[in-house]
C-alpha cells in the first residue's frame, strides 16, 4: 500500500469510511477525521483514536483496505524518472 494510494480513499468525494487491514491481522476502521498521511510522508500513517491516542501505521505492513462503492480515481503520478504515468 502506498500512502498516495490512501490519501486518494481519505480524499474521496464522497467520503466512504474503510477499513485498513494490516500483516498482523489487526484493523482500522477509517473516518474522515481518524487517518493522517502527511504530503511528504511515503512509507508512515497515522491512525487517530478517541482521547488523544493515536498509533503509527509502517505501509509495508498495510495487507489491503476494504470498503464501499467505487475506487477511488487516481490522478497521474510522475515517475522518479520525471516521465507521468500513463
């Protein structure tokens, strides 16, 4: 999992929460409000929790997100070579 690919589920219009499952079988259910991926941020999260806790998320042990509707569009992404996506 990428962190642009969980900014586009966060960022979708409309918002429809999801469910992060990671490596170790535990899961996030996501609402507007409860994930951070920063834009400079590429391999962490955060997931926020009631009463000011929190935990960080390492991508690479992110095994899928699941939830309704459609996909969220992706917008073309540059390659680190400089050259878009197509």
């Amino acid at each position: 999992m990428t962190a642009d690919r969980l900014r586009d589920f966060k960022n979708a219009v409309p918002f429809k929460p999801f469910t992060i499952h990671m490596s170790d079988g535990s899961e996030f259910e996501i609402d507007p409000e409860s994930l951070v991926v920063h834009k400079d941020w590429t391999v962490d999260a955060i997931v926020l929790f009631p009463r000011g806790r929190f935990k960080f998320l390492y991508l690479r042990n992110v095994m899928h997100v699941s939830g309704q509707g459609t996909l969220p569009k992706l917008e073309k992404r540059r390659r680190r070579g400089g050259s878009s996506e197509d």
